[in-house]
C-alpha cells in the first residue's frame, strides 16, 4: 500500500482504487474517503517557509512539477521526507533528477510569483526505513539562498509545542480530496498533537508501517476529516510557531482512528547532530 501510495503522487488513479482497497480497523463511515484534509486556502506569505519541491521532468509541468512538501529551515536548507526522493516517487536515484527544485514564495502553482531554486545537494537520510517508515527525512541544500524570514525554527527535545493535545497546522499542496484532487493552491489543516499511546494503537505495525513514538509524532482529530494527503509529504507541521514534524505518511487520508504520521523534529535534529544549539541559535529558536 506504502509503495501504491508513493507512486499514486504521480498516477492519482492508482492511489484512488488502493485508498479504497484498504480494510478498516474500526467501523469508518462510508464517506470517510470524501471528507479527507478539511483544510482551508492560505497565502504562503503568511507561511513562507513551506516549499514546494519539484521535478517537471518526472511530474509534468501542469502543476509547476510538484511532488512533495519541503520547509526551509535555513536560507539555503530545506528538509523533507526521505521517501519524496526515493526511486519509486522519482524513478531514478535523485541525483539523476537534473531539474530537481524547490519553489519558494509561490501560493498558486499555476502562477510564477517566487522563486524556483535549484537543488544543489541531497542528503537522503541512510537509517530511513521502508518497513516501518521510520528516519523519513532528507536535507536538500540549494544553489541559492530563499529571503530573509523565510525560515521557520526547529522545536528541540522537550519543547512545550509537542505536548498532547497542542493546536498544530499542517501545510501542503497535495489531495484535497483523497481522490487525487491535487491542490493547486497552498491549504493548511488545523489538526492536534496526539499522545503517543493513541499513536501506537492506531499504528501497532502493518505493512503500512508502525508508529515509533522515538522517532515520529502522530496528529489529527478523533473523529478524523482533518489530515495531510497524498502529495503533501515533506511539508511542514507547526505547533506555536516552531516545526515539529515533516509529513510522512498514515492510512488512508483523514479518517477516524487513522491520524496523519509525521516524522519528529526533535528526533531529526539529534540524528543531524543540529541538537547542541549555541547560545545564539538557541536565542533565535526561542524568539521564534
Ligand atoms: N505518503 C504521502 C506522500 O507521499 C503522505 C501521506 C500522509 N498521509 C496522511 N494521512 N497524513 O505525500
């Protein structure tokens, strides 16, 4: 399903006909699938560290070659998800994908305000595992640097923003539908932070994958409707102004029992070894 899903960001119908195909736990209602994302349009000016990456070589130029989030966390580096690079998405190692970009500043993917930067480096992280999901993160410098206060802050290991229960949104230009509707403009979803214990029940370990309360964080709202989707992989969770998570995956799109999966920031930047901030950053992070 894992597989069908990544693929389906370039072939909609393939992901259509495996959302419906996977058997539900607990008693969803019928129209689950309908209801998927429950997000609202926003201007990335008010968010301007979410990125779009893109490849119009592998995606097409329709929608300006998107495929997944990004969030720029410096000037020149954005992080995402190590599966947005992996050759099932792509179809090839990243480093062949020569038009491999993120586009920044842009709301409207139909339109050419912002700037479209050239990937100059990927570092896909080597401990991701296709099994259970878990290290989804991947660190792309580019060739140019993104505005000044394009860059959102990090929450490290025991910030108050991971807490149960905590209000968070969740960016992207993916499905808002569940049905392969792709976004053209940016929408947000306003989801909540989940305790671990309801993460690990939802997810105890499929072949979709299995919640690792060390490494990922899970979010949503009990009675579902509000989640990422399909083609907002990547892309920025953010809970008091700080980046908590990079979508990663879940089953199905927004439904209950079933909370979106994000990869854990705090979890990320100790495996970056970005954990030991100097008193400046550290300043900077707080003043966010
Ligand atoms: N794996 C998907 C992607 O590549 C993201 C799925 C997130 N799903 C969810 N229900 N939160 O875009």
């Amino acid at each position: 399903m894992r597989r069908l899903s990544a693929r389906a960001l370039a072939r909609p119908l393939v992901l259509a006909a495996a959302a419906t195909a996977i058997p539900l736990g607990s008693a969803a209602p019928a129209s689950a699938d309908s209801v998927v994302v429950g997000g609202f349009p926003v201007e990335v000016a008010d968010s301007p560290w979410t990125v779009a990456l893109s490849s119009r070589d592998r995606f097409g130029g329709t929608r300006a070659g998107q495929f997944c989030g990004g969030v720029a966390v410096g000037r020149t580096t954005v992080l995402t998800a190590a599966h947005c690079l992996g050759e099932e998405v792509l179809g090839s190692p990243p480093d062949q994908v020569e038009d491999l970009k993120v586009i920044a500043g842009r709301t409207d993917l139909l339109s050419d305000e912002g700037q479209e930067v050239r990937v100059s480096a990927v570092w896909v992280n080597p401990a991701h595992d296709d099994a259970d999901n878990s290290g989804d993160f991947a660190v792309l410098t580019l060739s140019e640097a993104l505005p000044a206060g394009s860059v959102v802050g990090m929450a490290a290991e025991g910030d108050p923003a991971y807490t149960p229960d905590t209000q968070a949104l969740v960016y992207g230009w993916g499905d808002a539908s569940g049905a392969g509707d792709y976004a053209n403009g940016l929408r947000a979803a306003r989801v909540r932070v989940l305790p671990d214990a309801s993460c690990e029940r939802a997810y105890p370990g499929s072949d979709e994958g299995r919640y690792l309360a060390s490494s990922m964080l899970c979010a949503g709202e009990d009675a579902g409707g509000r989640d990422a989707c399909q083609g907002d992989s990547g892309g920025p969770l953010v809970a008091q102004g700080r980046l908590i998570g990079l979508v990663s995956w879940g089953s199905g799109c927004g439904r209950p029992g079933s909370p979106g999966v994000y990869t854990r920031v705090s979890s990320l930047l100790q495996t970056l070894g970005w954990d030991a901030p100097t008193a400046a950053t550290k300043g900077q992070r707080e003043g966010v």
